[in-house]
C-alpha cells in the first residue's frame, strides 16, 4: 500500500525564549526538521517511529538553549533534525550564537545564528547587537527567523505548508525572540 508520509523533529514549533537577565533577552528556538516524502506500506510490518523534542530557547543565562533530539522512521531514509537552541547573551555581554540544527536557533548580541539543515529547515534571525535587548526568531521549516531591533525581538521563522492530513497546515514554525522593555 502506498503511503505519502510526512514527519517532523518535534511535536509542531521551536520554543520562543524565556526571559531572562535585564539586557539577556534569548533568541528563540529553531523548529525541527520537517521531512515530506513516501513510501509503500507491507501490511504486518511494523515500522519504528522516533519523535524527537524541538529546539529550546534560552533562560537567560550565557549558554544557547539545548538542541532539540532527531526524528526517524523505519523505511524513510531521511531522519528529520532536532531544532538548534535559542542564543542569548547575560547582561549587556558579548552574546553567544544560537546552535544549528534542523532550523537554526535565533541569536542575541554578537553571536551569530544557527544554520538550518538543507531541504529541512532555514537559519534563525540575528539579534539586535545594541545592547542586546533584542533577539531574533527561530528559522521555521518554511522561512528563516526574522532579526531583532530597537522595537522588538525577532518572530520565528514561518512553518512548511502541508495537506497530508486534508486541511492545509503549517509544520515546523520557529520560536519568537525576546525582547527587553526599558
């Protein structure tokens, strides 16, 4: 039997980041990979499926958020990438990037964003280097994470648009930036 299938590193989006420190606003968390593809089905066989955690943002502490776990299926021979963690900078510092992964996690300070994994995913937004007070978006499935500014952090990167389950849906959006009000 034949089957179109469609799978994702995590259960719909990145995750935004946590406020944190004054002046340590996190980028957010990249979305996992969304892998669309298919495959013929044998009736009895039985098929392993690994669902993985998207990419977390960040605390507010010196550390990017972790990356989320990878996704597989028995049969499908691309594995959908865990999210990369939100980056994020502590109080005015020098920030530290956001991590790679299936969309890259969204940036804070001079750290820059995480790339996306290619046919998965896009890179996560830069944050807004003036102080920090802004982080960007995590890259979506379907578009990357927009940056930070003066008048705010980042949005997540849009998800990936798919019809397999009859509605039109979006997979795999990033995670919002934070942003510090004065």
């Amino acid at each position: 039997e034949f089957r179109r299938v469609l799978f994702r590193s995590d259960s719909s989006t990145g995750v935004g980041g946590a406020s944190g420190a004054p002046g340590g606003m996190p980028g957010g968390g990249g979305a996992g990979g969304v892998v669309v593809g298919s495959m013929t089905l044998t009736t009895g066989q039985v098929y392993t499926i690994t669902v993985g955690a998207g990419g977390a943002g960040n605390n507010g502490s010196f550390t990017p958020g972790s990356t989320g776990g990878n996704s597989s299926l028995t049969g499908v021979v691309s594995t959908a990438i865990g999210g990369g963690g939100g980056g994020s900078n502590q109080y005015y510092q020098n920030g530290v990037g956001g991590t790679s992964g299936g969309s890259g996690g969204g940036s804070n300070g001079t750290g820059g964003p995480g790339d996306g994994t290619s046919g998965q995913g896009n890179r996560g937004g830069y944050g807004h280097v003036s102080n920090g007070n802004a982080g960007g978006g995590g890259g979506g499935a379907g578009g990357v994470g927009s940056n930070g500014s003066w008048s705010g952090s980042g949005a997540g990167g849009i998800g990936l648009v798919s019809s397999i389950t009859g509605s039109s849906t979006y997979y795999g959006g990033g995670g919002g930036g934070c942003a510090y009000n004065y």
